[in-house]
C-alpha cells in the first residue's frame, strides 16, 4: 500500500504533513476540532433528561443527522427542568420555539407528561 499523505502533529498542537507529491502540500488545509465531553444533567428529573436524551437519538438516526442537530443539551436539560406539559410551557424553553414545536413538540410532550 502507497503511503501519499503521512500527518503528524506535534507537542505544540500544529499538523506537519509530509507526502509523495509536493503540491499536496500545498493545497491542503485541515482543522482539527477536540470535543470536551458533555456535562451529565444534575437537575430535578434525570430520568426525564435520558428518556428525552434516547429520544433524540433515535429522531437523530431517524433524520440521518447528528443528535445536535435536532435540539442541544442545553435545551433537553431545560426541558428536563421544567417538565412541560402544554404546547406553551415548552414553547417558553429557551431555544424551543414554535418551529421546533411543530417538527418535534407531540413527541416531546408525550415523553414529559408520561
């Protein structure tokens, strides 16, 4: 197997590349992004927080979308937090407003008032 681009990145954070063809070199550009984990929900309803986590990963693969796509851990633990159980309790969430109402409100207010 022919090796055409080797990247190594350094104790400083900076990518080197090294490859068969110099040009390549030239014309490439990478970004690395390092994710920091998620922090858990320490709210009042944790089981509320993962069934509505489990939801969103299903919608997610559901939608063939990343799980962030379809709402923010911020806005599940808001949620989680007030346990809506009308179209305007959870239309007051920060970050849920009427057009996500109307993509994923019935679901989510199935799970909140279970």
């Amino acid at each position: 197997m022919n090796t055409l681009l080797k990247i190594t990145i350094g104790d400083d954070g900076k990518a080197q590349f090294f490859s068969d063809y110099a040009s390549l070199e030239d014309e490439l550009s990478v970004q690395i992004f390092v994710r920091q984990k998620a922090e858990p929900y320490q709210g009042p309803h944790p089981e509320l927080a993962e069934d509505l986590i489990l939801w969103r990963r299903a919608k997610a693969r559901e939608m063939n979308v990343p799980p962030f796509f379809i709402l923010h851990n911020r806005v599940l633990y808001a949620i989680a937090d007030l346990k809506p159980s009308t179209k305007e309790e959870l239309t007051m969430v920060p970050g849920f407003g009427e057009k996500m109402f109307d993509k994923f409100g019935k679901d989510i207010l199935e799970i909140t008032t279970l």
